[in-house]
C-alpha cells in the first residue's frame, strides 16, 4: 500500500509492547499522535515554528478510542488520519490503526489551538484554517 499524505506507517517495536509482545494500549495515543503530527507537517503545518511565530499551540481537549483487535511485535500498522470538523478553536479528527486489512484501533480526538502564553483556547488563524479546510474529507 502506498502511504498517502494522511497516513503514515508505524513499526511496532517492543518498547510499544507488553509483556506479553502485545501493544500497550496507550501507546496507540502515541501512534495517533505522530500519525498528526506528520500529516499537519507534510501540510506545512510545522507545530514548533507555529507555537514561536503565532503563539499558538494544539493541545489534545478529548481522546475517545476503540480497541478492536490487538497489534504485536513486529506488525506494520498504517494509521490513517483524517479531519471529520473544524471549529472556531478546534479540530476534530478520526484516525484509525490498520494491520494489512485488520482494523485494530479507531479513535476520535478533538485538539484546540491554545494561545502559548496563557493557555486559553484561541481562534485559529485563516491561514491555518483554510491549509486544514483543503486537508479535510
């Protein structure tokens, strides 16, 4: 499968597994986590330079997730990302943990962009919006 720019694989090490050589399920979080981070990158959405220059922030306000089947050691997982809503301060996103054609892991997670200084939710710039508005389904 060829990766598109919202997917992105992922090897499961055995850092991400328990002792039994299954994936701890947290770290499926983490998975999500750079899935986004490097999709918003690929989109030029760098978070480092966003946070000096904007003074802005994404900070993840709710993670809901399913665990349907489990990942192991050595597996190759696809996670595949995708906007499902943009609000005035907020992103919504599906993303899902694939093995060949195996879904193991769907989450929803909501981020919202933060002012750096104080912490409080600030509106999303209409460059930021109109790059995420292109990236959406």
């Amino acid at each position: 499968m060829s990766q598109n720019a919202n997917q992105l694989q992922i090897r499961v090490y055995y850092e991400d597994t328990d002792a039994g050589g299954i994936v701890f399920y947290a770290n499926y979080l983490k998975f999500f986590e750079r899935a986004r981070t490097e999709w918003l990158r690929r989109l030029g959405i760098h978070q480092s330079q966003m946070a000096q220059s904007e003074q802005q922030l994404f900070v993840v306000k709710r993670a809901d997730i399913e665990y349907i089947k489990s990942a192991k050691l050595d597996d190759l997982l696809d996670i595949r990302s995708r906007i499902t809503h943009i609000g005035g301060a907020s992103v919504h996103f599906a993303q899902e943990a694939w093995r060949d054609d195996d879904l193991l892991c769907q989450s929803s997670i909501v981020v919202v962009s933060v002012d750096a200084n104080t912490m409080r939710a600030a509106k999303i710039n209409s460059n930021l919006r109109s790059i995420l508005e292109n990236a959406q389904d």
